[in-house]
C-alpha cells in the first residue's frame, strides 16, 4: 500500500522520534481497540455526567428557540442599525469550525497526509454537528422559521421566484450542499466499519442496528474498488466545496456595501480563519478524549504537533488578514473606511478589537516554540483561546461594521440579550450532545482506514 | 474429492437428499501478501469469476483478480453537467424567462451572478452521482450474501483474508479448485453454498 511517494514524510528527525501511530498495533488490536469502546466498554460515569450536562444545556436552546418563535426575534438585542447580532456571527463561528473537519477528511487525503487517518472521522462528525448548529441560526433569524422553505425555489401559488442575485441565496445552496455532502462523505466513510462492528456485535439488536446501516458490505476486493474511487472523488468535489461554501458566506458581508465588509481580502481570509477556528476545536476535542479513551497509540503527539502547526500557519494568515483591513482602510482614501478602523480600534468596542488582536495573533505565536506545542494542558488552553479569538472576530466585522456606518443619525449600540446567550450556550450543548452520542455508539477512528497504515497492511511480492 | 455434504446426504431418506448450489469454494488467507499471490496464480490459471474479500481496500488485490476499471468517474462527470446545467439552466429561466424583475438595474441575465449556485448544484449533484453509483454499481444494500456463509467469514472485517472461486467460473471443477485453494497456503479451504 505505502509506495515510496507516500512516504517521504516519515523521514526528518522530528518524525523518526514521533511515529503516526504506535508501532505494535495490528490488524485484530486496532479493530478491538476501537470497536470495544463501542460495543465492549462499560459506558463510564463519566461519560453520563458529560452527557447530562450537555443535554440540560441542550434544553436550554430549546426553550430559547420556543420563546423566540412564540415572541419574535425582538428577543435579541438586535435592532437597527445592527440587525445582524450574535445570532449571524454564531453561524459564521459554528460554519468555520466545520471547515477543519472537511478539510481533514478531503484536503489532507488528496495531498496524502496519512496521519489524517486517526482524526478524521473524529472532525468529520465535528463538521457535520457544528453544521447543524450553523443552520439554525439563519432560519431563526428569519423571524418565521416556519417559512424557511420559501428559501428554495419551488413553484408556489404566489408565482414568484428567488432573487438569485443576493449572496443571501448563494448561501443557502451552499450551506445546505455542503451539510448534504459532508453526511454523505460521513456515511460512506463509515459503511466499512458499520460491518466491522455488526460482526463484532454481540447483542442482536447492534447485530441489526449496524447491520442495517453497513447495508451488507463484505469487503470484496470490487467494492474496496469502486469505494476507494468514490471516496476519492467524494474529496476532489469537497475540497473546492469547503473553499466555497466560507467564500460565499464572506460574501454575505463583501458584497454589502457597509464600511468594514467591502473588502476583497475577504472570501480568503474567511477560509483561513474558519480553518484556524476548526483546528482549534478539534484540538479542544481531541485532546482530552485521547486521555478518556486511552488512544494515545492512535493519536500520537506526531498529530499534535501537526495540527498546532496547521493553527499557525492559519493564524498567520488571518494575522494578514486583520493588517490588510487596517491598510485597506488607510490606502483607500475613504474618510468612511478610515473613520470604520479607527473606530475599531478606538470606539465603543475597542476592547473587543484588543481582545481579538490578543487571542487570534498573539497567542498562536507560542506554537512556534516546541515545548509549548509538546505541552497538551498548553496547547488546550491556546485551543481554547483561539476559539474565542475567533468569536471575537465575527463580533467585531459583525457589530462594530454597522453601529457606525454613513450616517451618523442612524448610529447605534448593540448590547446581546440573555437570548442571545441562552441560544449561543444551548447549542454548544447540543453539539457536545451529538458529539457524546457519537463517541458511544459509532467508531470515532476509523477502523479500515488505520488497518491500511499498519505495516503489516504492505503487500509483499 | 467429493463434497463434504455428500456424506450427510447418503444418511438422508432419498425425498430429502437435495444438494444446495455451490457459490463457489473459499480459502481463508493469514496475511494480504499471501491473499494476492493467491489471487494472482489463481487469475494466472485462467479463473475469471474469482472475488478477494480483505478488511481493507489492497490496491494489488483489484489488480491481481483482473478488476481494475469502473465505470464511476464517467457516472461522476455526468452528475456533474446535469447539477451545473440544471443549476443554471434553472436561475436563468426563472429570473430571465419566468419572472425577469428589475433589481438595480442590473441584467436580467447577470451570469456573474449564477456562478456560485451553478458551483453548489454542480458539487451536489456529483456528490449523488458518486455515492448513489458507487451503491449501485456494488449492489447494495444487499443484506444477504453467499459468501456469509463461510466458516470466520466474520474476520473478513478483522484480519482475515478471503479468495473466493465461484462455481459459475467456466473452468470450475471442484476438485481441482480444491486441491488448487490447499497448495497456496490456506489456513482453510470450505464450499460456500447459495
């Protein structure tokens, strides 16, 4: 299987140190290990206690949402001039941490980084969970949710169609494409180990459940075949996918014409970030789950390290990104643009600004450091901070753009609402609660894909 | 070498003595390398309708049983043109034919426009056309199987490997098939029936 092209990687004296994964592993340890902590492990205490947490905080978005469509979206704090709040900042948050899943599972395949391996079922679902969340917002935001499918055009009594002109539509095919297309990516990347564990199951009803859903896969060398080719393909059409899909949710702000949004570094330094943001979650994730599940022979600090690097050189570029704003606004001449930075910088929320500045371009300079990136309760805290670096980030495109724009008659103040938060902290419950449900009842590595990286998985001829 | 139901069936009442169809003969292989110098002395030999079963895609498995062309980019291509010519094919009838409205002044047919949805509708589409392909080009679901049949088929999706000769081959005679599946280091070698 490893041919010499796939390999140059291993060499280099950072890598002969660290191995992609725990060299005494075989076939039958790697599906043991995974798949008892599905279908062997007593589910742990703790394991209920994190759910349990989750899932109240999941009530709490629900009852959020009840009042918000009973009362209306004048439960946020959002009013003119700001009318896009937290609640549209949270999609753009919640959607960029999806990018790192996609680009884990397709990106890092096609460039044949094999370490993906061990992670990218893990971010896949990330993706998939924070994508769920995403969409809630905007069909919130509408103010009849119940509505939301006049989004998509249909024939309808009322004789009209779309306006296909507004990034606001281009947004909508595009979340709803990329959600689709990250669940089918999901899906069949797990069809192989559906069977692995309806085999290994013992109890009849698993035995059922994941053989219903392995859909009669027996490892045939046709199907490995045509599989393979698909799954390739799945990621040759997902990688310019995810590259749109945060392109054209930048564009939701580009293309208005408010001071601060009219800028055409925007649809690159969306992406940058949304991975910069998404690599920080997976780290925040991953981390402590690896100590919980004893996978440390799967996950290697070789992944960490790789991962603090792909935050770097990300950070890097949304550090262009934050100067190329604040030269924009200069070079342009415009009295608006310039007035736009300097109140960034110095109007009602400039901490906001120095907050972000704090999180998102100094922090991740302690990644260049070794030490530091070898130091997990570090790295997780510089995980932790970037997360909210990158909050802070849509808040201040989002808010401080608006408060002040052309006319200072129309200025404003936004102040978020109990709301506001109750919705933002339920729906980080009810990503937590997807994601505990995942790691109980699905293989959260994937088990054919590490048995191909094993080195008893080479063909001797 | 008789089948090894032969001995069952002479105990049976005559009414009852009925062969199930042969699927083919098994062998169960320790490791891939051993699986694909199967597989190939068996292609080598002239056997056609021979199957590797493995927990992992192998490359040289697809290629060792002579299967290494799919018809799937071809399906993928063209879920590709139909999602971009639908999407925007579909924009341009709807705000160019059906219902042109005035918005800023701009084109009726303001294709710059069109581009992302054309782009999602082109990757959705695509995206079916690989999965929904790569199902039905494999037949699944398909919940039943002869191959299940075989004795710790259950390790196919663990660490074991499989090479399997169907009876439908041309150049099948269960003997030799046997006698053949022994000499390249099987740990067993069984019938499968349908």
């Amino acid at each position: 299987m490893q041919d010499e092209e796939q390999k140059p990687y291993i060499e280099g004296p950072m890598h002969s140190t660290t191995p992609m994964i725990d060299p005494g592993l075989t076939f039958a340890s790697v599906t043991d290990k995974i798949s008892s902590i599905v279908l062997k492990r007593k589910t742990s205490l703790a394991w209920f206690f994190g759910f349990a947490i989750s899932f109240a905080l999941f009530q709490l978005m629900l009852l959020t949402m009840t009042n918000l469509v009973f009362v209306g979206i004048g439960l946020w704090g959002v009013n003119v001039p700001v009318a896009w709040g937290v609640a549209i900042l949270n999609f753009v948050w919640w959607i960029g941490i999806g990018h790192a899943g996609t680009l884990i599972s397709a990106i890092l395949l096609l460039l044949r980084q094999r370490w993906r391996t061990s992670i990218n079922r893990f971010a896949e679902a990330m993706t998939l969970f924070a994508v769920a969340q995403a969409g809630m917002y905007p069909i919130f935001h509408l103010g009849r949710p119940w509505l939301a499918y006049w989004l998509f055009p249909y024939p309808n009594t009322m004789g009209i169609w779309p306006q296909f002109r507004s990034p606001l539509m281009w947004d909508v095919f595009a979340v709803s494409t990329y959600a689709t297309v990250s669940a089918m990516f999901w899906f069949v990347g797990l069809i192989p180990d559906f069977a692995t564990l309806r085999d290994r199951a013992r109890s009849k009803p698993f035995q059922m459940v994941y053989g219903l859903l392995a859909m009669g896969w027996r490892g045939s060398a046709r199907h490995w075949h045509r599989y393979e080719m698909a799954y390739l393909l799945l990621a040759g059409l997902a990688t310019p996918l995810v590259l749109s899909v945060h392109t054209i949710v930048s564009f939701d702000f580009a293309v208005g014409i408010i001071p601060g949004w009219h800028a055409t570094i925007f649809p690159p330094y969306f992406v940058a970030g949304a991975i910069y943001a998404g690599f920080a979650m997976v780290l925040l994730l991953t981390i402590p789950l690896r100590r919980f599940y004893g996978l440390e022979g799967f996950i290697t600090m070789r992944h960490m390290h790789n991962m603090a690097k792909v935050m770097l050189a990300t950070g890097l570029i949304v550090g262009y990104g934050y100067m190329m704003e604040a030269f924009f606004g200069w070079y342009s001449g415009n009295k608006y643009e310039r007035f736009m930075i300097w109140n960034r910088m110095h109007g009602p929320y400039h901490l906001y600004y120095w907050a972000l500045i704090l999180c998102n371009i100094v922090t991740p300079q302690f990644l260049w450091v070794k030490k530091i990136r070898s130091n997990l309760l570090l790295l997780w805290i510089i995980s932790f901070v970037i997360s909210i670096g990158m909050w802070l980030e849509r808040f201040v495109i989002v808010v401080t753009s608006l408060h002040r724009d052309y006319l200072p008659s129309s200025w404003g103040m936004y102040q978020p609402t109990q709301w506001d938060w109750g919705m933002f902290i339920g729906s980080i419950g009810f990503f937590l609660t997807l994601l505990f449900l995942f790691i109980r009842f699905l293989p959260m590595i994937s088990i054919f894909e590490m048995r191909t990286i094993l080195p008893e998985a080479e063909v001797e001829e | 070498m008789d089948r090894e139901h032969d001995n069952v069936e002479q105990s049976l009442p005559v009414h009852r003595r009925h062969v199930p169809p042969l699927y083919g003969v098994m062998a169960e292989f320790e490791s891939p390398s051993d699986l694909v110098a199967a597989a190939r002395r068996v292609y080598s030999l002239g056997y056609r309708r021979i199957n590797g079963y493995s927990p992992y895609p192998i490359e040289e498995l697809s290629e060792a049983i002579g299967f290494t062309h799919t018809s799937l980019p071809l399906i993928v291509f063209i879920g590709g043109l139909v999602g971009g010519l639908s999407g925007f094919f579909m924009q341009y009838w709807m705000e160019v034919i059906d219902y042109p409205l005035n918005v800023g002044g701009k084109p009726f047919n303001s294709w710059p426009a069109f581009v992302p949805i054309t782009f999602e509708m082109t990757v959705l589409f695509a995206a079916f056309a690989a999965v929904l392909g790569m199902l039905v080009l494999n037949k699944l679901p398909q919940p039943y199987h002869p191959v299940f049949n075989a004795p710790n088929f259950v390790l196919a999706t663990r660490d074991r490997f499989f090479l399997a000769i169907e009876a439908n081959d041309p150049k099948f005679n269960h003997a030799e098939v046997v006698d053949l599946l022994k000499s390249l280091d099987a740990l067993e070698v069984n019938d499968v029936e349908v």
